[in-house]
C-alpha cells in the first residue's frame, strides 16, 4: 500500500513538472525579470531618423540629433524622463506591434524583437524595441524614432542634472513615491602641513559618505582621489618626488590594475611626468585633472595653470584652449582676454612683447563654483608683475548648471558666517558647507537650510576640496562597497 502510495506521488510530480514546460500560445507573454544593466540598452543614444508611413516628419519636441539617456537610474529624452525608472522586458511579433498601433512601416526583417519598459507610475511609460545591439526606436504620435547608440554609458552630469530636477518637480510622485534619498558622496581633498623648508607637503585624500534615510550617515577616510570613470574606479596619486622634493608627476589608473601598477607599459600609459614643474592639483573628475605648477627652471616664481586629460596622461602634454573647447576661434578670444587683463592693470603694451600661451587655464574653486582661471606674467623692471584673474570662456554644460543654483551664498554665510566653500546635493536633501576646521552637512527642506547641521567632518589640516561626486539610488550602495573593498580605511 504505501509502495502504491509513493507511485502515486511521483506520477503527480511528473505531471506537474511536465506542465511547467509547457510553452505559452502568445510569446508577449514571455515577461522576464527586470535587467536594470542590460548592456544592449543602457547608455547614450541619438535620435537619427523619424520615421512615419508617409515618410519622414518631425515631432515637436523630439528632433534629430536629440539624446535618449538609459541607465539604472535614469531614462530621459529632453523633457520627458523618469527617475527612478522601473524595467522590465518581453519578447514581440514586431509586425502585429506595429500593426496594433497603425504604423505600416519595414523596420526589419526580424520576426521577434525585445522591448524594454521603462516607467515611473503615472509619470513616464515608454517601450524601447530593440532592433540590433546599436539601433533602438519607440513610438511616439504615430511615427516610430529610431536612435542609434553613441556610448555605452551615461556621464554622471546628466544624471545629476536629471536628479536635481525631480528633487524640484518630483518630491513625491503622483503614485506617492518618494525621490530617491539614498546617496554616497565622494569628497577629494587636499590637505596642506606646513614644515621647516619654504614648500609644504601636499597630501591627497578621498572621504566616502553614506546617506541613507533614516539612519546616521557613515564616514569613511582613505589615501589619494578615488573617483567614478565611466563604468569603473580609479585612483589618483600626486606625490613628492623624493629626489628632487618636487611634486612633478601624477599618476591615475583604474583600480582593476593595483597589483599591475608596476609594470613599465602600465606607467607610462598612465602617468604624467614633468621634472621641470611643481605642482599642486585643484580639480579631478573623469574627464579632467586640472592643476597650478611652477617652473622649476625660471630664476623668478612664475605661477601657471594647466589641463589634462584624466585617460590620457601619457601624453605628457598641457591640452590648449583650443583643445578643451574645440572653437576655432578660441585662441583669438583667449588672446584678447590676456591683453584686456594686462591692459587694465600694467598698462598699454605693444601686443607683440607679449608671450601668449595657451595652455595656460584650469579650475579652481570659488565659493560654490568651479571656475577657469588663468594668468599673466610681465617682466617690469627686473621684477615680476604677475597676477591670476577668471576667464569667461569654454563655458562647459555642467558649469553652466551650476549657476542656477538653489542654495546662494548669502543663506550660506546666513548660517555659518565662517563658511569658505559649500556643494548641494543633487537630491535637494542637503547642503555640505566646508569651514576652516570642518565640512557640515545641513538638511534643508522645502529650499530652507536646517541651521543646526545633521553631522560633519572635522579636518586637522589646512583642506581644500578637489572633487565632489554623488551615487543616488542603485549607485549609493554600489559606491560605498567600492570604496571599502578597494582602500585602506583610515577612520
């Protein structure tokens, strides 16, 4: 009897398994589970053609050239975007999807295609049907936009750019769901220690802040810049030249090739070396590393700017105005700003005694905003006449977003008359206020600072900040995790 018993059993099982098999009628019903990295999609895209039955036509405010942005975080297409977006993918007869939204258009000779969907509650619904691993389109007021893929990954300026807008338009959502909160911040610093020569000691540092909602914020401290590029890490290291007690060269590699650092062809791709400067860097983020330097060659101290490429030290050269802007005519502005600024306080000179280079720019801080900054130097009687003063030209899109900010100086200094510096976050959740002895994080709320800062870091040495990069949502954790795993914690 039991023997009939367990017969009877596994008979059952195997009836249950075999329907698991079974294969659905519709394939629209192959629904998979959400692939937030799905590499065919995320990325950059651009709108290439516009296609509709009758021809090709325009949308009213989407055009060729236009830039479709996916990532884990983000979709986004000029105004239309959601953030944070939910995916998920199935599997299409791509002739009956174009049939049941009226279009009459040969699209591929596909008989399946993907779609992923991207939405936001009632906010933003979109499908993105995948033609091959570069060609994506969607349906929009009955013509299909077909994109092509233009990088594989989305720069993080425009996912901040995206983030500060929700954090304005989107506090809540109309489903009621909050914006996305959790965030890590990375702070690259430079810390000052005078000694007994007439050079202080640089030395550079990365703080990892977690905020997560509801909980007290964590505060890690490690050794060099440790900074996003693209889909990965890297590290940035400027230290003394111990021979010459200099500090001449940079070095900035992905974290993936520690252990690997020691080979030649490693260093000489990723290393910058110049024996004739000293240096000390302002500003690192992936596409720039951007400094101040001496010449050690010149009997007078001549005080210059500089740019360089982050991914292309090795080519031991200063990038031109001309390079960083890509104008043609950016020598000729550049030029007429150095003249103006000699004319205004040295007086008129013949244009011909006046040495113009044009590599000579980078960022500095000011009080809230990165600017450029150049310089001139004029001998005068045996003595140097030099003077360093902003240049309002190759204005980049980020520089420009960070003119419209929400937070100004005078609610700065309102709440901490000792402030020298402050960054917002992205998310509009809080403020970070750097003083002499510290960096305070004050909550703000409804566009108001909290006066009583939530907590903050104190800093032993004279500091200043070189980088300020935020991780929201998926990225927070992600980031932390990275900064733990792959540094040395010092506190």
């Amino acid at each position: 009897m039991k023997k009939f018993k367990k017969l009877i059993l596994l008979i059952f099982l195997f009836v249950l398994t075999a329907c698991s098999f079974g294969r659905p009628e519709d394939v629209t019903e192959l629904i998979e589970a959400p692939k937030v990295e799905d590499p065919i999609l995320k990325g950059t895209w651009q709108v290439s053609e516009i296609k509709k039955a009758s021809g090709t036509t325009d949308l009213s405010n989407v055009k060729i050239n236009d830039k479709l942005y996916i990532d884990k975080n983000l979709v986004a297409l000029n105004d239309d975007y959601a953030y944070p977006p939910k995916f998920s993918t199935k599997y299409v007869n791509l002739k009956s999807y174009l049939e049941s939204r009226s279009l009459d258009l040969d699209l591929s000779s596909k008989l399946y295609v993907k779609i992923l969907s991207a939405n936001q509650g009632q906010l933003y619904s979109r499908d993105f049907v995948v033609l091959d691993k570069d060609t994506i389109f969607y349906i929009q007021e009955d013509c299909a936009v077909i994109l092509k893929k233009i990088d594989k990954s989305v720069k993080r300026n425009v996912i901040k750019k995206y983030a500060k807008r929700a954090s304005k338009e989107r506090t809540t959502t109309k489903t009621g769901e909050k914006v996305e909160e959790d965030t890590s911040v990375l702070i690259g610093v430079r810390e000052r220690v005078d000694n007994n020569t007439s050079s202080p000691n640089y030395y550079y540092y990365t703080y990892c802040i977690r905020l997560e909602p509801n909980k007290m914020a964590r505060i890690e401290k490690a050794e060099h810049i440790f900074f996003p590029l693209k889909e990965e890490f890297w590290r940035l290291k400027c230290e003394i030249n111990t021979k010459n007690k200099k500090y001449d060269n940079i070095l900035a590699y992905p974290i993936k090739l520690e252990n690997k650092m020691n080979d030649k062809k490693n260093k000489d791709k990723y290393k910058f070396e110049n024996s004739d400067i000293d240096l000390k860097i302002n500003y690192v983020d992936e596409d720039y590393i951007s400094f101040d330097y001496n010449l050690v060659s010149d009997k007078l101290p001549i005080n210059k700017y500089a740019m360089l490429k982050t991914d292309q030290l090795s080519n031991d050269s200063f990038l031109t105005i001309k390079e960083f802007t890509g104008e043609s005519k950016s020598k000729d502005i550049f030029k007429n700003v150095v003249y103006d600024q000699i004319s205004q306080n040295v007086g008129s000179l013949d244009d011909n005694k006046i040495s113009y280079d044009f590599t000579n720019f980078g960022f500095i801080r000011n009080f809230g905003l990165w600017q450029l900054e150049s310089s001139y130097q004029m001998k005068k009687d045996e003595n140097l006449e030099q003077k360093s003063f902003p240049i309002d030209m190759a204005i980049t899109e980020e520089l420009l977003e960070q003119n419209k900010k929400d937070i100004t100086v005078d609610m700065i200094k309102n709440i901490n008359s000792h402030a020298k510096d402050y960054f917002e976050l992205v998310n509009g959740q809080y403020v970070a206020v750097q003083t002499p002895d510290e960096i305070l994080f004050y909550n703000v709320r409804n566009g108001l600072i909290d006066p009583n800062p939530k907590f903050s870091i104190q800093l032993s040495n004279s500091t200043d900040i070189i980088m300020f990069e935020q991780g929201l949502g998926s990225y927070a954790e992600k980031w932390e995790k990275l900064f733990s795993d792959n540094n040395i914690i010092i506190h």
